[in-house]
C-alpha cells in the first residue's frame, strides 16, 4: 500500500458510539507515531467533539451517500473505522470505496443479511487484493468469534484433538444506544429479516445437508444447561454471533485450518439462582413479545417516543459499571472439555465495543505483518480469520479477561 496521509479514520465521530471511539484513540493513539483523523458528515458537529475530547486530529467531512466524497476519505488512509449505523443505510458507500482503494476497513454492525451482500459483492475482489474488510468488530461478535476460536486451537494444540461442540453462555448488565436501535428496527423493517433463519447464511456458497441445519438451528425455548448447572435461555444476538462463528469455521476449513469435523456452536443466555428457571422463562417470553410488537410499526412508533433516538445513549455512570461475561465449553472429538472466559468491566454495547472496534482498527493500522494469514489475505472476514491472536493480546494488554484451560 502506497504511503497515506493517514493510519486510522474514525467515521461517524460525531455519533454516540463514534465519540466514545475518539476518546478512546486519544487515551490509546494520541502521541504516538499513529496518524489518525475523524471524519461525518457534519464540520461542525465533528469540530465540538474535537473540542471537547481535546484532541489534534484533521476533520475531514463527507455524507455517507456522497460516493466522490467518501472516495477522498478511503483514498487518504490505510484504515476505516466506522460507527455510522445502521450500515444497510449509510455502509455501503465506505466499503464500496475501502475495497477499490484496497483499504481496510472494520466496524459494529451486527446487521448479518447487509454482511451477506458484502460477502456477494466484494469477498471475491478483497480477497485477490488482501483488502481486510472486517464487519461486525464490537460486542457483535467479537467474544464468540475469539472464544470459539481460542477453545478450537486450544483443543487441537494442547490436547491433540479436533472440536466437535463449542457453547457460550452469556451474562452482562448495560445499558442502549439509540443507533443500536436503529438498526435493529431498520433490520425489521426489511425484507432481508427472514433470511436469519438461515443458520449458515454467510457461509461460502455449499450445500448444507438438512441435519446440518437442523444441529444448528437457533435455540427458542429455555432450558437446564447441566455444563453449567443453571437454567440458560435464548441469547437475543445468537443468530448474529452464531453465523459469524460459522463463517469463521467455513473460512478456516478452506485454508485447510479446519475447526473439526461437523463443528456445532450455539449462544444462550445463562441466569443465576435462585429462581433460575423463572428468569430463563421470562426472558424468553419477553424476547418473544418484543420481536412481536416491534415487527408492527404501529405499534412501534406509539413506544419510539420512549426509547433512546440515535445520537443518544446511557449515563457514563451506566456504561462505567455496566460489564460482561462470556462462559464457553468446547468439546473435542475425543470427549475432552476446554472451558473458556471473556470477561471485562464496562457496559458490552458501548465501553466495550468501542475497545473491541478500536483495538481491531489499531491491530490493522499497527501489525499487519503479524495477522493471520500475512499481508496476503484479505476478503469479507470475522473478527477471528482476520484479526486472530493479535487482537486477543491487544485484549488482554487493555485488562480484559481472555482464558481457556482443559477440564
């Protein structure tokens, strides 16, 4: 790559997530040899964040539909971080221009039917150019697609066997951002939602036999999980996760780094006693009634008034001592268990997802040399085929908890 103005560009700065990613490089970036700058669509909106971070970084301006505008952006660095949802609306302009100008590019969606459409347009033109185009890089997917990959090469490096079976049980206590919402209902209001139910639908195109799919149906019901001696139910971003997990196998098996034969892997959510079964239920129920009433726009536009709108949020004070818990037991071919556990302080769909994007872009920006694969590979990728181990040690050297250990 010819050498460019910039290392990193933040787009969508202004937003509430896209703030939070400014303050984040200016604790983590500033200083250093890292040249960065924030970009929207807005000058003076991206001026007062600037301002009130208190951070020197260039503003550069360009809507997200202005494609001749977006292009002078892409061409100027050798990565995008974008946090300007909901990405079927205002992403395709960036990734359009991230795989010509072969620069890479992650970001938060967890939009899987818009991934899908990046997978039909661009993997094949990345991939010949090793463009690394990496959505879905915040709390969707980064524990499950990192924890399922570390139990894998656990399993196959340490106890010399294949994995056949990887389950993550989820906890977390946060709050919601209005852009999230925004693009959940953009999500329902399309007409790519039912392609969900497709649990392999960003694999590479093959046949799937229908005991496949039926293994890898999404769970709907609660139930008593006896790994973890507790009641479990549904996790709400399983058909997110679930599918980038999937990909990742699907793309480490066609380089010959396969996970195992007929690899499996499900999310749920896990409640702690007393009354476990209870909390189990009533989740469920209530997923159910949500999806229910937010798929009528009727209904929806009678509760919007109620809810965050984009560009708002929860309190510092929300996002400070909200956290996460990700438990995961894989089981290899050979009967051996692993557990793993990724777990860290901060509310999961702000503080961290922020340092999940951002240590993904600065894993780009600052040792490509050492991403799986090498400077050679390239595609619509996941969180674990393109970023791999050194996004899980740029982790842990922030604090967070990554471990797997045999039982």
């Amino acid at each position: 790559m010819a050498e460019r103005p910039y290392d990193v560009v933040l787009y969508g700065a202004s937003g509430f997530v896209g703030k939070q990613t400014v303050q984040y490089f200016a604790r983590h970036a500033a200083g250093g040899s890292l040249r960065w700058a924030i970009a929207g669509r807005n000058r003076q909106k991206l001026e007062a964040v600037k301002a009130e971070v208190g951070v020197d970084a260039d503003v550069l301006v360009a809507d997200s539909q202005d494609q001749e505008a977006i292009d002078r952006i892409v061409s100027q660095t050798r990565v995008i971080l974008t946090t300007a949802g909901p990405f079927a609306l205002y992403g395709d302009t960036l990734v359009d221009a991230c795989v010509r100008f072969k620069t890479h590019y992650v970001d938060i969606t967890g939009e899987v039917p818009w991934v899908k459409t990046l997978i039909d347009r661009y993997h094949a033109q990345a991939a010949a150019d090793g463009t690394r185009i990496i959505p879905c890089c915040g709390f969707d997917s980064v524990p499950s697609d990192l924890g399922s990959y570390l139990m894998v090469r656990y399993l196959q490096q340490s106890l010399g066997t294949a994995c056949a079976d990887a389950k993550a049980y989820f906890q977390l206590f946060g709050g919601l951002n209005g852009g999230t919402l925004a693009s959940a209902f953009n999500l329902l209001d399309s007409n790519t939602f039912a392609q969900l139910s497709d649990p392999f639908l960003l694999n590479p195109s093959h046949h799937h036999t229908q005991t496949e799919i039926d293994r890898n149906r999404d769970p709907l019901t609660p139930s008593f999980a006896p790994e973890v001696n507790t009641w479990v139910a549904p996790f709400f971003m399983g058909p997110v996760n679930t599918r980038i997990v999937r990909r990742s196998q699907a793309l480490y098996e066609e380089w010959q780094e396969p996970y195992g034969p007929h690899f499996t892997y499900q999310e749920y959510f896990k409640f702690n006693e007393p009354l476990a079964w209870l909390q189990a239920t009533g989740v469920t129920a209530g997923l159910g009634v949500f999806m229910g009433v937010f798929q009528q726009a009727q209904v929806r536009s009678l509760l919007q008034p109620l809810l965050p709108k984009p560009g708002q949020g929860p309190s510092e004070q929300t996002m400070n001592t909200g956290w996460f818990s990700c438990e995961l037991i894989g089981t290899g071919t050979n009967g051996r268990k692993v557990r793993g556990l990724i777990r860290d302080q901060g509310d999961p769909g702000n503080r961290a997802t922020v340092k999940f994007v951002c240590e993904s872009a600065l894993s780009l920006a600052l040792q490509e040399d050492a991403l799986p694969g090498g400077q050679s590979r390239g595609g619509i990728l996941t969180p674990a085929t393109g970023l791999g181990n050194v996004l899980v040690e740029r982790l842990r050297q922030t604090g967070m908890v990554l471990d797997v250990w045999a039982v």
